[in-house]
C-alpha cells in the first residue's frame, strides 16, 4: 500500500507548518490570539474547508486532507477546536444537507462563524444513542429541553448542533435528531470552563429553547448514523493530532536530553535513556500509523470504519500516555512547569487519551464489532 502523500498534500502540509512556525509558534511566556489564529487558517489559508466541496467553499479535499491538517495543529498545539468545527460539525452539516446547512457551510469554511455538536449527557459517556434531551414539535416549530455537558469548543461558537429525543425511550437507536440552535437562543444558559488541557468548553442547559421547523437537520429519528460517522471523523483527527504531538514531545526530549547535563555528560549520553528514547521513538511511529489506518478507512463502509477507528484510537490513546509521560520524567521537575512547553504538550496528551473515549472503551469496541462481523 502506498502511503506517501501526494504533491499537493505535502505542500498542504508544508505552507501550513511553516506559518505556524514563524506566525503562531507556542511560547510559554507569550498567550496565542486563538481567534486571530482561527480567522488566519480560514481566510488566509483556507484549511478549514479542506474537506468540503468546491460549492460549499471549500477544498475538495478528504480525510488525508484532513490528517494532514490535525497533524500539523497538533505539533504546533494550535489552541483552536479544528476537530470539533472543521471536521465534526462541518461533516454533520455537510451530510445532512438542507437549505440552512448548505448556507452555513460557506461560513465555517472561511472562518467567520464557528459550529459545534452538543451531543454529551451527564450518563451518556460514549453511547450517542443515550439521549434525554427532548424535542417536542409545537405552533412556532421545536421545543427543546435537556442538558449537555463538556461541549469543547462551544465558547466563541455561533451555532450549536443539538441532538434531541423526538421519540423512544433513552436508549433506542431510533429517534434521535439533530437541531441548529444558535448559541445565543432564549432559554439556553452556559456554563464555561477550561479543560485540563487549557481549551474551552461548556455545559449547556435549555429550556423551552424554540427553533423553527426547518432547524431539524436531516430526517427526524434519523440523526444516529450521521453522528456514528461524524465521531468516526472526528477519532480519525484526533489520531493524527496526536501523532504531530507526540512528534514534538520526542523532539523536545530528545534535544533537551543533549543540553542537560548530569555528573559531568549530557543525559543523552546515559544508554538507559537512549533506550527510553527508543521506546518514544516507537510509540510515535505508532501512533502516526494508527492515524494513516484511520484516515484510509474512515470514508469506507461503516462496519469497517468503525473497526479500524476503534483500533486506532486504542493504539493512540496508549501511545501519547506512554510518551507524555516519559518526556515529563525525562525532563525532571522542568517537565510539571509552565516554562516549558512539554507541560503544556502533556497536558494535551492526557486530554487526548479520554477524548471520545479511552483506550480501554476501543478495545472493546474492536473486539465487539469484530466478534459481529465472524458471526456474520
């Protein structure tokens, strides 16, 4: 198989390291315009619509577009939510199509409005289908009533995409819609906080939040497919997040490892931490195979998507613990400060390994879907 990238991939790639390099490069000592950044991957470099259609404002591009991209945000530990706008909820509005979604896009692409998925319940954990948050049809269009909770990036988000009970109990597959709700719609409160990892996010509760008819995107009941994929997508970026970081935290490490000196040699002198380095090395070969996995599969057919996703994310979510870990140990005291970016970095890293779901929850996954699939 090949998996070189081709011409204009790798000049993606490059035009886009290179300007967060010299225009965004993480300082410790000196905050990020995180809009300003946003604004600048949209307008001037139009990455945020890698993925969608000419029509719709975008690239044309596709999930290798797309790794090319999350890979490189993720070296620089860009403070923007790519995953949650440009990926998921540009797919889900892409998919479910519309009037109103086919002129948001355009937007989004651009940069000049942000959309995320409030999906999250209090015990949903990662069952999308575990919804309780209702929408009940009335003379004005939909009520909506519920709560969501840990919605990255929903500060500084222009539309929320809102999945709501329209019949069934809690748990059926069946029934499960999805809502543009804009963020500043009577009835809705947010809560906003800060991550482990430093970016926002909220809990949101709506009451009696009215949209009109034509906010239902998609098929009534229909919305569970479209947000399987759309979490498919997002894992797949996720992966390749995670392999530019942990790229930068062995380079860190490494290059750290010359400079500090103890009873007389650098530590990179010590065979025991070159060993330790090796194991680095090779969890994040690792980890940016399993984002190459998830990218060649994740547009397949949907049993083997999820197949593939849920073994990369296992196979990533192991790999940025174990060299998070390791190049805190390997810096020392340093590696827990603020002055140095590997602290930062790591606490990236830990967010990485939970988000949409643990190494532990993939496993099972894999091993259910493919326990399906010999039965079949």
């Amino acid at each position: 198989m090949d998996l070189s990238l081709s011409d204009e991939q790798v000049m993606l790639r490059d035009t886009l390291t290179r300007y967060l390099a010299q225009s965004f490069a993480f300082d410790p000592h000196r905050p990020r315009d995180a809009r300003a950044l946003w604004q600048a991957l949209g307008r001037d470099l139009g990455v945020l619509g890698a993925a969608l259609p000419a029509e719709a404002g975008g690239l044309g591009g596709g999930a290798v577009e797309t790794m090319v991209i999350a890979d490189a945000l993720g070296e620089a530990l860009a403070p923007v939510p790519y995953i949650e706008t440009a990926v998921i909820a540009a797919g889900l509005l892409k998919r479910a199509g519309g009037e109103r979604a086919t002129a948001l896009l355009p937007q989004l692409a651009d940069g000049s409005v942000r959309a995320v998925l409030a999906a999250g319940e209090a015990d949903s954990r990662q069952a999308l289908e575990a919804v309780t948050t209702t929408a009940k049809k009335n003379a004005d269009g939909w009520a909506i009533n519920g709560e969501k909770v840990v919605v990255a990036g929903a500060p500084g988000a222009e539309w929320l995409l809102v999945t709501a009970r329209t019949s069934g109990g809690p748990r059926d597959v069946r029934g499960v819609s999805l809502f543009l709700v804009p963020a500043d719609a009577a009835g809705l409160s947010r809560h906003d906080y800060a991550l482990i990892d430093g970016l926002p996010a909220s809990d949101l509760t709506l009451s009696n939040v009215t949209v009109p008819t034509d906010a239902l995107l998609g098929a009534e009941g229909g919305a569970l497919p479209l947000l399987e994929q759309a979490r498919d997508e997002g894992i797949a970026a996720l992966c390749a997040e995670a392999a530019g970081l942990t790229r930068k935290l062995l380079a860190d490490t490494v290059a750290y490892t010359k400079e500090r000196r103890q009873f007389g040699q650098p530590l990179a002198s010590f065979q025991a931490l070159q060993h330790r380095m090796v194991d680095m090395f090779i969890a994040v070969e690792q980890a940016t195979s399993a984002a190459y996995l998830a990218a060649l599969h994740v547009e397949g057919p949907a049993e083997q998507r999820a197949r593939e996703v849920a073994a990369a994310k296992a196979t990533v979510a192991d790999a940025v613990r174990f060299v998070g870990q390791n190049a805190v140990q390997l810096h020392g005291g340093m590696g827990m400060t603020d002055e140095l970016a590997v602290g930062h970095y790591f606490r990236r890293a830990t967010a990485i390994e939970q988000q949409f779901g643990a190494a532990d929850h993939h496993a099972k996954r894999y091993a259910a879907l493919m326990r399906q699939e010999l039965q079949l």
